[in-house]
C-alpha cells in the first residue's frame, strides 16, 4: 500500500513537467503558433504547480498545508484586482485573471524548485547520519 501511495506522490510530483510537455504537443499543432502553445501549456501548468507544491509540503513534513495555499491564492487575486483598480481605475477580470494566473505560476514554480531542492538535501542528510 505504501509503494502505491509513493507512486502517487511521484506522480503528482513530475506532473508539471508531464503536463507541460503533454499540453504543449497537443497545443502545436492546433494553434499553429509556438508562443501560444507555450502560454497555454504554462497556463495549465500553473494548476500542475499548485497541487505539485501541495504534495511536497506533505511528502516533506507530513502535513497539508492546503487552506494556507488557498490563502495564498486568495491573496494573490484581491492583490492583482486591487493594483489594476489602482493603475487603470477600473477592473476587467479577463485582465486581473491573467496577471493572478502569471504571478502564481512564478510563484509557486519558485516554491517547487526550493522544495524539491529542500527534499533532497534532507534526505541526503538524513542518508549520510544513517550510515
């Protein structure tokens, strides 16, 4: 039962990677245009992060830090739709929506690498006091 749950894990652990890879061949060949297919496979990908950073957290420290990630999610939409009200005066979700989606992406790219970095580096310690 544990290896299929560590199964799992891997698995939503490399999804990002998959799915962009996966998104991006799809997307080609439909648009046409490679910068599209790349914006739309980040896109998606984002969602991939998110649920990938979930998943460290809890392969690392053996906690869900899940509602704080909504939070943070949260937070990141009031704070996109409050600066474009500030810059433009006025609000267009489509506008608000894009800018959260691109800054999540970044941001929670940045919190796989550091995490997945952090695991690895634990564990090889945990390996070199073991032995």
């Amino acid at each position: 039962m544990s290896t299929i749950l560590s199964s799992i894990f891997a698995l939503f652990i490399f999804l990002p990677f998959i799915g962009y890879v996966l998104i991006f061949s799809i997307c080609k060949p439909l648009t046409g245009s490679h910068r599209r297919s790349v914006g739309l496979a980040l896109d998606a990908t984002t969602f991939l992060l998110v649920i990938s950073v979930h998943f460290l957290i809890v392969t690392i420290w053996n906690i869900s830090f899940l509602w704080l990630i909504f939070v943070i999610l949260l937070s990141l939409g009031m704070a996109s739709a409050i600066i474009q009200w500030k810059t433009k005066g006025e609000v267009v979700l489509r506008k608000v929506f894009k800018g959260f989606w691109r800054f999540t992406f970044l941001l929670f790219f940045a919190a796989y690498i550091g995490l997945i970095l952090f695991g690895l580096v634990e564990r090889a310690i945990h390996a070199v006091q073991a032995s």
